[in-house]
C-alpha cells in the first residue's frame, strides 16, 4: 500500500468530516446542530456560542488538512 493511496483514502475521509461539520453549523434554520442540541447549551460540544466556536474552530482545521492533503496528493502524483 503506497503512500498514494493512504493519502487518498485520507482524503476522502476529510472531506465526510467536513461535510459533517458544515452540516452542524447553525444557519437561519438551524440547521442539524438543533437536532442534537448544540444551540441549547446541551450538546457535547458545550454552550451555545461556545459550541458554535469549536464547530467552527474544527472545520477550519479540518479545512486546512483537507488543502494541504491535495498539495501532498498533486505533488507525489
């Protein structure tokens, strides 16, 4: 098992993550985070704007990983 494809299968991986954690993010609707609790101070996340915080904290890091995946993979490809 190459490095290739380790990278490509992180990559797609990422990308279910990100997905995810778009999804979580409360919008005019609320979204999916309403559905487990994010915006009433209940969820696993914590409180609230806290909550919202984190959510975006992860996915910008999330994002980051993802960016520099496909350089790696455009690079050794």
């Amino acid at each position: 098992m190459g490095a290739e494809a380790i990278l490509s299968g992180l990559q797609v991986v990422l990308s279910v993550v990100i997905i995810l954690l778009v999804l979580l993010h409360s919008g005019k609707d609320a979204g999916l985070s309403g559905a487990f609790g994010v915006g009433t101070g209940a969820g696993p996340l914590g409180g609230g704007a806290y909550a919202e915080r984190n959510l975006t904290r992860m996915t910008i890091i999330a994002s980051l990983i993802w960016v520099v995946n496909v350089i790696v993979l455009l690079k050794i490809a």
